[in-house]
C-alpha cells in the first residue's frame, strides 16, 4: 500500500461543487481506498491505494466523484515524496515562502511554454515555474492579486491547483 496526497480542484468554493468531506472520505473507503482522511473543506485527502499508477488513481476519484456527485472535479495525485520535493524547491526566502502559495500543475510544461508564460508581470507579484509546480507570491494577498491561475492553465496546457504554505505543511505532516 502506497500513500497519496489527492487534490481536487475547486470544490467548495463559492457555493459550487460541494463535497462534504465526510461523505468523500466514506465514498473513497467504499471505492476500495484505506485509512481516507481528509484535510479543511477545500479537497485535500491523504490516502492509500493498492495501485502505485497514479494515473489510474486519479481516473477512479474523478470516475467516482462523477458518478456519486453528478459532476467532473480535476484530481491531481501526488505522492509524499513529490510533494516534500516541491515543498523544499520553492524559490522564495523563508519570509515570502510562508506567504507564498504552490501552484501544482498536473504536467511538467513544455519549456517554451514556460517562456511564454514567464512574460507575464504584475506589479507586486512574483512566480516561478519550476517543473510541475509554479511558485507564487503576492505582496497584497491571493484575493488582491492580478495573477490568475485559469490564464496560466491556458498557457501551460495542463491543469493546476494551489495550496498555501500552511496546508502543504499540514499535508505533509497528515501523510508521514
């Protein structure tokens, strides 16, 4: 049995797509997972699965999900490894990490796409693309800010979700 962190994407906000965490964790215990546990309401889950193809892990949660909920959730599968990997790699200094948000991206991007993408300027923000994860921090907050992570799925061709400094760290605490 392997352990996983499992990230969904935009669950519970603004009243769309709701998901009580109770009922996906007795939906992901049913569906053969074990020891499911699920982490604040915005779709954090540290689970373990038989499968070490993540691949196939995230096809049965959205398959699932679907099935139970009546809509599509983009699930992103990581495994502790991965996400400390990500977590130690963030660019900024201590102080701009701890505000800072990791955008994880489903695919590493073509780097051309990278290029492009790194045009991109805000006053006040700044980002770093660095394998399957872009940086992210802003001087005035994540609700202040001009970035967007739609625009940036767009031009990286791939999904993404973000997490905060606090709730990487809870994660990785929650699936040691």
């Amino acid at each position: 049995m392997g352990i996983y962190i499992v990230l969904l994407k935009g669950i519970n906000v603004g009243g769309h797509k709701k998901v009580p965490m109770a009922d996906l964790r007795n939906l992901l215990t049913t569906s053969g997972f074990k020891n499911v546990k699920t982490y604040i309401q915005s779709g954090n889950v540290i689970l373990e699965s038989a499968t070490k193809d993540i691949a196939r892990i995230e096809s049965d949660i959205t398959a699932v999900i679907l099935k139970h909920f009546g809509f599509e959730v983009s699930v992103l599968v990581k495994t502790r490894v991965e996400l400390e990997r990500i977590f130690k790699a963030s660019p900024f200094s201590e102080e701009k990490k701890k505000a800072s948000y990791f955008i994880m991206l489903h695919k590493t991007p073509d780097a051309d796409l990278v290029r492009e993408a790194s045009e991109k300027v805000y006053e006040g923000e700044a980002y770093h693309i660095i394998n399957d994860c872009m940086y992210w921090y802003c001087e005035k907050g994540f609700g202040r800010a001009k970035f967007n992570v739609n625009l940036f799925e767009r031009k990286l061709n791939t999904i993404a979700t973000a997490r905060n400094y606090n709730t990487m760290l809870k994660l990785l605490s929650l699936s040691a």
